[in-house]
C-alpha cells in the first residue's frame, strides 16, 4: 500500500516517520545509488526530483543515503526535510577541487568548517553565524579514513554556490588555507547547527581549483570521471559510512 499525501514530506517525499536516524548524503542520484549497493538489505525509499533516498545497513547500523542535487539551495531542502523524519547525524560525502598544495586527486577532504557563501544560508542566518562541523564528525571521519587506508587531509572548505568562475576570479581566499572548494556543505552545517544535529563532510577531489595549480598541458583540464578520481569515490563511499558506525557507537558508549 503506497503512502498518502499527508505521510510524505512536501519536497523531497520521503517518509515522515520510519527512517534511520543517521544519513550519508550527496549530490548524484547516480552516486546515492553506487553507495546505497553497498549496503545490506538496501531498497529505494522515494525518488522525487533530485531527491533519491534508500535505507538499508551498514556492518549492523540501519542508515539513510540520499541525494540533494547541486548546489546549496536545493540541498538544504533534504537536509531540512530529513531532519524532520527524524534524521540527526549526517555525513555529506562530496566532491570538491582542491585548493592548497599537496593535495592530490582522489585525495580525501575532511571539512573541519565552511566559508559561507552558498547562495541560501546568508537569507537564513546573519553573515557572522560559523558554519562548523560537529567536533566528534571530524574525528569520526579521520579514524574511518585512516583505517580504510585512504590517503586524507583536514581543513576548512569554500562552499561557493557558483561552479563556473565568471568576471570575478576564484582569488579570494588564495592565501586563506582553505583546503577545497565545494557546493553544498555550509548549508549542512548551518542546518545541523540551527536544529542541534550532529553534522560532518568528507570531499573526494576531483580536480584543482585555485588557478595556479591546474596543469591543463597535463591533465587537459578539469576531467572528474578520470579513474583516479573514482577510486576516491569508492575509498570514500566506506569512509563516510564507517563513519556513521563510529559515531554511533560513541553514542552508544555514552548512554
């Protein structure tokens, strides 16, 4: 028996009761699809506009896997309507360009917090309001990697909501730090902060963003379906998971 309107949320029309309080989401329905096969019992909650969702497990945790599109101002329609079904830890598994030397394609990103400018959160909250992972996100998602073997990095993350750099170059931030850019995980944050859930990212790079570290004679330019960059993706798919696992039995061991 399908469910009624009233059952469904408005926008993503996933359940509003039943699901798994933990979630990986990300940005490809495709992508939410290759993650959701790696889970036990895995079947499609819904699959409305961008929005595809499955639940299933994960080594014994019952978790979500849902994708939100491109860019913050759709994804946060997810993020704030999963939170609302009763989801209260989130990982964002991403892709991003790198920005800082040393960080290599395929390469794991795990945001530690985001730069604001994602095209929603500003008509949400004021300018000044941080954008932050949940400390135990982090380290959650430091100890994933490190067991899974997958080369990582810590850092901050620019979450621009354009993806092509238009009259203004992507100079703002050069001698900032920043570690990646990306689309869509400040306005994770953001949510997680203003509703007390638990929130963390980690970023596949798929290429490089800061200007003076792009060798187009090389590489021939941004390429992120290169199978360097697909083995991240497949490190980073048991990264984010794990993750939810570790975290949860955090929880566990605190109640």
């Amino acid at each position: 028996m399908s469910a009624t309107a009233p059952d469904l949320l408005p926008i993503t029309r996933i359940p509003r009761t039943g699901l798994p309080p933990r979630a990986v989401v990300v940005g490809d329905p495709a992508r939410a699809a290759a993650v959701a096969d790696l889970l036990d019992d895995a079947k499609e909650v819904s699959y409305h506009r961008e929005y595809r969702v499955f639940s299933g497990s994960w080594r014994g945790l019952p978790v979500v896997v849902a994708s939100h599109g491109v860019g913050g101002p759709g994804a946060i329609l997810l993020f704030q309507e999963l939170a609302d079904a009763g989801v209260r830890t989130f990982v964002r598994f991403g892709t991003a360009g790198a920005m800082r030397r040393g960080i290599g394609d395929g390469d794991l990103v795990i945001a530690e917090a985001a730069v604001r400018d994602d095209g929603v959160t500003q008509q949400l909250v004021p300018a000044e309001y941080p954008a932050v992972s949940a400390p135990e996100a982090v380290l959650a998602l430091t100890r994933a990697a490190r067991e899974a073997g997958a080369p990582h990095h810590r850092g901050l993350v620019w979450t621009r909501a354009a993806f092509q750099p238009g009259l203004i170059p992507l100079t703002a931030y050069d001698r900032a730090g920043l570690a990646a850019i990306e689309m869509e995980l400040s306005a994770l944050y953001v949510t997680a902060s203003l509703r007390g859930l638990v929130a963390g990212g980690v970023l596949v790079v798929d290429g490089a963003n800061a200007d003076e570290l792009v060798d187009e004679e090389n590489t021939g330019g941004y390429d992120p379906h290169r199978e360097v960059v697909a083995e991240g993706v497949a490190r980073g798919s048991v990264v984010a998971l794990d993750a939810l696992r570790i975290l949860a039995q955090e929880e566990d061991h605190l109640v």
